[in-house]
C-alpha cells in the first residue's frame, strides 16, 4: 500500500492534497502496519516514516519536474530537510533537467512573444528580460542561465529566418508580377492589377 501511494504521488505531483494525504497514509502504514509486523523500535519507527516521508516528496519532485520545473524547484526547496541527502540529489537532478528542458523552453517563449507595441522587442531585450527571469528562479545554476539564452536565440533566430523567407517570397512575386510574367507580358499598371496577377 506504500507503494501504491507513492506511486498515486508521482502521477499527480501537482495536486497538493494527493501529497499531503499520501504521507499521512505511509506514515500510518508504517507505524499501525510495518513497526508490529517487525517489532521496530521507537528510534527504526522514525527513521523509517523519515525515509518513507523523504521517498514520497522526491517523487513529487520528480514527477512535477517533468511539466513544471519551477514549481517542482519551489517544492523541493520547501521541503529540502524532510528529503533524505541521497533524495535530495535525485531531486535536484530532475529539477536541473526540467528547468534546461521545459523551463528554458517555457521563458524563451514568454520572452519572445509580440509586444503591446506590435514589436516582438530586439534580441538584446529578450535575452536581457530571459536572463532576470532564469535568475529569479534559480539564482546559481548557470548552467540553465545558458540553456535559457541558447533557446532564446534560436527562436529569434527562427523568426528572423521566417521573416526573410516570406520578404523574399513577397518581393519576388511583385518583381514577377511587375515584368508581365503572369499576365502574358502585359505589365500591371496599379496594385489592384498587380493583386490580380498572383497566381
């Protein structure tokens, strides 16, 4: 039944009650269950409610980790001295990669989206408001610092390139539609003319 809730723990990492009702259960578990059935001492009945406690958090981390880093991070830091140290490596190893996976992805989006203004901001401004969020969620690791900055350039990157493609498109379409190409060498002689050359 341990496992059982554990494993309900790491499928639904992000509804706190399931959390919350899981360790109560485990430690139930091991105190009216497992202690009798060993005849665990008062001193092997905490350790093993600590370890069963610790167990159960990690997963929680871990498996929010996967969909939300930064709220996986903000747990595991609300919980860093109920987790085990051998726990607490595990932990931090699936924050680290969701936040250089999904969190990088997640700001490079949020950074990159248009602006009030119609703008979607230089490149300078997205990396420059991309690093100010990286840092507010985790000040130290430069690690995700740089996977943040990477995304937030490739996906300027991209536009950029797209935007080029469809100028170049445009411009080649009116150069053609203005040499008569379309229309059998009658050239166009206002835009609605040209419209209708498109083919």
């Amino acid at each position: 039944r341990i496992e059982l809730k554990k494993n309900e723990i790491f499928n639904n990492p992000d509804d706190p009650s399931v959390l919350n009702t899981g360790l109560q259960t485990i430690e139930g578990e091991i105190r009216g269950t497992l202690a009798p059935a060993k005849g665990l001492s008062e001193p092997e009945i905490e350790k093993a409610v600590f370890e069963g406690k610790s167990d159960a958090i990690t997963k929680a981390v871990i498996g929010l980790a996967r969909t939300d880093p930064q709220r996986a991070k903000e747990l595991f830091d609300a919980n860093r001295d109920r987790i085990f140290y051998t726990d607490q490596i595990k932990a931090e190893k699936a924050v680290d990669f969701g936040l250089n996976t999904t969190g990088s992805r997640v700001i490079a989006e949020e950074v990159g989206r248009q602006r009030a203004d119609g703008t979607y901001g230089t490149l300078q401004q997205q990396l420059d408001e991309a690093h100010a969020k990286a840092v507010a969620i985790n000040p130290t690791n430069i690690t995700f610092h740089d996977y943040v900055r990477q995304r937030v350039k490739g996906n300027y990157d991209q536009r950029k390139g797209i935007e080029r493609k469809t100028d170049l498109e445009n411009q080649e379409t009116i150069a053609t539609g203005l040499s008569g190409a379309f229309t059998g060498g009658v050239t166009p002689h206002n835009l609605d003319e040209l419209r209708a050359t498109d083919p």
